[in-house]
C-alpha cells in the first residue's frame, strides 16, 4: 500500500484564498494525495479573555483581529472545493469544534482530521466518528489512556481510521522525534499508524517513510519568512517535490524481505564466480 501524503496548508494561507489556491498547486505539482486546511469557530474555541487580549498582527491588534484574520468562512471554502475539484486533488479538514465539523459536512469530503489538540475532545470525536468517513487522529501531547479512548470511540462507532504519530512541537528537534512509538502505535492498537511531523527539514521524514507509515502530512508553506506561527516548520515548494520523490522512492526500495539472488544478479554472480563451482538455478 502506497504511503497516503497530506500537505498541510492549515492557516499557512494567512488568510488569502489566492495563497490557498497557490499552495494548493504546488502540492498538486508535487504529487501529494490530499491538502488539508484547519477550521475553528473562533468564539467557541478561544475564550473572551484570551480574544480581548493584545496581539500584534496584520490584521489589528488584538487575539480576536488575527484568530478571525486567519479563518476562511463559507465563500472561501467554496472556491477551494471547486479549485480542488479543478486540479483533481482532495481537500478535507481538521474541526476544533462541533460547529466547524458539522459546516464540513457540507462538502461531502472523503476523510476527517483529528488534531493532536482535540484528542481529547470527546464530543468531537464522537461527532466526527458518527459520520463514518476515514479519520487520521494524531496523538500528539497524548497520553496512552487519552489514545485508548480514541480508538475506543471510533471503533465503536465502526468508523475506519488510522492513528499519526506526532510531537506537538513547533518546530519538532529531531531527537524528539521517538519514531519507535510507530512500532508501539502498530502493535497496541492494530491498526495502520502515520506520521504527522513538524520539524525542520526532512531527514526525519524519510526515516518514518522507511518505517512503514501508511500515512504522512508535513505542513507547506510558499515561503517560511511569511508571517506565521506554522511557517518555520514547515516545507517551502521545492522541499517538498524533493520530499514526495524520496518517498515514492523509499517505498520502491523496501521490497519483500525474501533472502535470495536478485535475478539480475545472476549475471554478475556468472562473471565473478567464474573460476569456482556454485549453484545459481535458485534465483528471486
């Protein structure tokens, strides 16, 4: 099965459809499976206190200017379902509440997003385990009893999913990366286990590649110096080309594991074996 790769646009758009559409291209360039986006109903996300409180940014200056700066309403994200459409590239979304899950809906999208954050956000994991649609859940700042619950929920609701592994930070230090907990996520819980990552560069990336993941997201940017708290982890257009190519060529290098001669080695084996007695009628 062929690793499923989701280019993260998330709010790296800064809230222009027209850098969405950009970004939606370059990953269509690259040859990624899916784009994803994030959506939150700012006021049942963020608390009163945190939305009056001052920020910085290009669109005002308080937490309430920049968290409404960065989300796309019903206008937008019908012009990137029919961008989408036009490139021949599915879309889907991560909800941060039941209100932005059931405003998803509408779009009839092939597959749902848990974010690390709303792991534990029982009520949406139920929502969204009610619609049956192929969940990628990441276990990021997850404990196992937060993970168990999941899985738990969704395999009751009989909805298909698979679990990411993910460290929530921003950006993620390699030696953080604890890519073995694949392995653990594969063996507990049975079921197919990604990799969502948000470190630099992609060394990191390639090893979870190796590891068998069936699924992996990296964040994508136009430009990491764009204004951003996602943008310094995340992968510029020819990062991520490089990215999709290593992968594809990863997966053809694992091969089956079976001992034996190459037949293509057989020749060579021919040539310098020739001064000695050996068996070759047994060839892969």
């Amino acid at each position: 099965m062929s690793i499923f790769i989701i280019a993260e646009i998330g709010i790296n758009h800064n809230g222009d459809v027209e850098i969405a559409k950009q970004l939606i291209d370059v990953a269509k360039d690259a040859g990624v499976n899916a784009v994803k986006f994030q959506k939150r109903t700012v006021d049942l996300v963020y608390t009163k206190e945190l939305l009056d409180s001052p920020r910085q940014s290009p669109w005002g200056d308080t937490q309430r200017a920049q968290k409404e700066g960065l989300e796309f309403g019903l206008k937008e994200y019908k012009q990137i379902d029919a961008y989408c459409k036009e490139k021949n590239i599915e879309w889907f979304a991560s909800a941060w509440d039941i209100e932005s899950q059931k405003f998803l809906k509408q779009f009839n999208l092939k597959y749902n997003k848990i974010a690390s954050a709303m792991i534990v956000y029982e009520d949406l994991l139920k929502e969204v385990a009610s619609e049956g649609k192929h969940t990628f859940i990441a276990t990021g700042m997850s404990r196992e009893k937060d993970i168990d619950k999941a899985v738990d929920i969704f395999k009751k609701k009989n909805c298909p999913f698979e679990l990411m592994h993910c460290v929530s930070t921003y950006p993620m230090a390699d030696e953080d990366a604890n890519l073995k907990c694949i392995e653990t996520l594969c063996r507990r819980y049975k079921c197919d286990v990604g990799y969502s990552g948000h470190e630099t560069g992609l060394a990191v990336s390639y090893a979870a590649a190796a590891l068998g993941v069936s699924s992996l997201e990296r964040h994508i940017t136009l430009d990491r110096a764009m204004y951003g708290s996602d943008q310094a982890a995340s992968i510029e257009p020819a990062g991520l080309r490089t990215l999709v190519g290593a992968i594809r060529k990863i997966e053809a290098s694992i091969g089956d594991g079976v001992l034996g001669m190459h037949k293509k080695e057989v020749p060579i084996a021919q040539k310098l074996r020739a001064h000695i007695r050996w068996e070759s009628s047994t060839v892969k």
